[in-house]
C-alpha cells in the first residue's frame, strides 16, 4: 500500500495543502452561489439542495460504519446552527443582493477581524505582531473604502451588511473548532446531518420549493457543487487546515480565493469591479495573505 504522500510533509506545510484546497472551492463558491441570480434560484433551494445531497451521501456512511455516537454531541448541533445554518442562510442571501466583489471584501475579508476580535474578547488572545499588522492593513483598507463609496454616492446595502454579519458567524465556527479538537469527519458528518434535520422540514413545511421555473441541469450542477465540494470537502480541509495553522491564519489564507474571484466575475458574470474594489481587493489581499511572514521565513532559512 503506497504511503500518503501529505504524511511527508510537516504539519505546517499540510495545513498550507489542505488550505490551498479550500481557496480553490471558496472560489468557486462565490460564483456559484451569484451565479444562482441569473439561473433564478433562490437561496432557500440552495441551502435545501447543499443538506439534502451532503446529507444523502454522509448519512449512509455513518449508519453503515455504525459510527453515529458524535451526532448526539451538543457540540455537533451548535456548530451545525453556526457554521452550517446560521452562516449558510445569511451568505446565500447576501450573493443575491450583493456582488462577488463585496463579497470578497466585506465576508473574506472580515473573517480575519472577526477571528482576531472574538479570539480576544471571548478567549482573551491578544493577537501578535503579525495579526495586529494584518488588522491594521485592514482597517486602514475598509476605512479608505468606506469614504471612497461615500464620497462617490455609493452606500453599504443591506447585502454588505449580511456579509459582515457572515463573517462574525464562520470566525465563531472557525474558533470553535480550534478549541474543540473534533475531527473532520465528525466535523462535516454532523454539520451536514444536523443541519439537514433542523433545515429542511422547516423548508418544505413553511417556505416551500420553488424551483418549477429552473432548468433540471442548473439544480444538478448547483447540488453537485455545494452538497459535495463545499459542504463535505472544503468543510474536511478547512478542518484540517484549522488545527495546522489555526484559526486566523486558515481562515485568512483560505479567504484570499474570493479575491480572486471577484475579478473573474468581471468578465464572467459581467460584474463590475470599480475603483473602490480593486483597492479593497488589494489591501485584504495583502492583509489576510500577510506576505512578510514568507519574507521572514526565507530570511532565516
């Protein structure tokens, strides 16, 4: 049997591969998920289809593994109603009020602030020199952005706010995680599960589907993407990556990927990406990528 090739490695440089894989569905994720406005899907179905599938899939898995003792944890329904729920139903409708590039700002790049924050109020961590650098470069990056939309007309909407509100609920998730040591598997078993159970009786009993007017195609794609992709393998990464690098660097690192696709978008989508962007695209960029770790590191080897 051949070896795990990541078992090479040092756990640092793993928590870099699995966060690697985490960017690139991240990335996706933000396309995807505004790509559900032009398809005409509304973000209830998504959050349906994202537990209904991922639930399908893990829940087999566990009963056949007889495996299920975890599902019964306090800890697997609150991170199920935080990570899952809880930031699920505000991102959704966030993408589609908002666009990528907001997204990308004021989600990803908040969730390093919002880590730093609520490590420090809630664990007492003062952040180090390298976080405290990171924020400031932050701070200083929204506050130019805030006065450049003002003083262009433009203001923070109701989907930029849903945004910040995410990125406090995924740094809470992302905390919890590194305090509670669970592993991947019961991470993304018992979000998806839980999140399933509590979710879609709630959905078919008073919201309703309503997908009549959506192409077949459209719902298989959107399923596949983020029942599969997002739900159980950037949940098992991002896991991974967690208890290797922590929670304000995975988080910060994994977070880089909407970046990126807030400039796909452009010609994509059709999306516009203005001034205002592009320079807050660069300032969380470098702030949650924190280029002078990787200086340093290199000065020293």
């Amino acid at each position: 049997m051949k070896a795990n090739p990541l078992q090479k490695l040092s756990p640092t440089a793993q928590g870099y591969v699995f966060a690697l894989i985490t960017m690139c569905v991240w990335g996706g994720f933000s396309l995807m998920a505004r790509l559900n406005v032009h398809w005409g899907i509304r973000s209830w179905d998504i959050i349906a289809l994202r537990y209904g599938v991922s639930a399908l899939i893990l829940l087999p898995i566990v009963l056949y593994k007889k495996d299920h003792h975890f599902l019964f944890n306090i800890k697997a329904v609150i991170l199920a109603m935080v990570g899952g729920l809880g930031y699920n139903c505000l991102v959704y409708s966030a993408f589609l009020l908002a666009p990528v590039a907001n997204g990308a700002v004021f989600l990803n790049g908040m969730i390093p602030v919002a880590t730093a924050l609520l490590a420090w109020v809630f664990l007492k961590k003062r952040p180090d020199q390298n976080t405290k650098t990171a924020l400031l470069i932050i701070g200083i990056t929204l506050s130019i952005m805030t006065f450049l939309m003002w003083q262009n007309g433009m203001k923070l909407g109701l989907g930029d706010l849903l945004f910040i509100a995410c990125a406090f609920c995924w740094s809470v998730y992302g905390l919890l995680l590194a305090q509670w040591k669970i592993s991947a598997w019961q991470v993304v078993c018992g979000t998806a599960i839980w999140s399933a159970v509590l979710y879609l009786p709630v959905y078919f009993l008073l919201i309703g589907a309503d997908v009549s007017g959506v192409q077949t195609h459209h719902l298989i794609i959107q399923g596949a993407f983020h029942g599969v992709l997002v739900m159980i393998v950037a949940t098992v990464t991002y896991t991974l990556a967690v208890e290797r690098l922590g929670a304000f660097f995975a988080g910060g690192l994994a977070s880089t990927a909407p970046f990126i696709a807030s400039v796909l978008a452009f010609p994509l989508l059709g999306e516009p990406l203005n001034q205002v962007m592009i320079l807050g695209l660069i300032g969380m960029g470098l702030g949650t990528i924190q280029p002078w770790r990787f200086f340093k590191f290199n000065k020293k080897t």
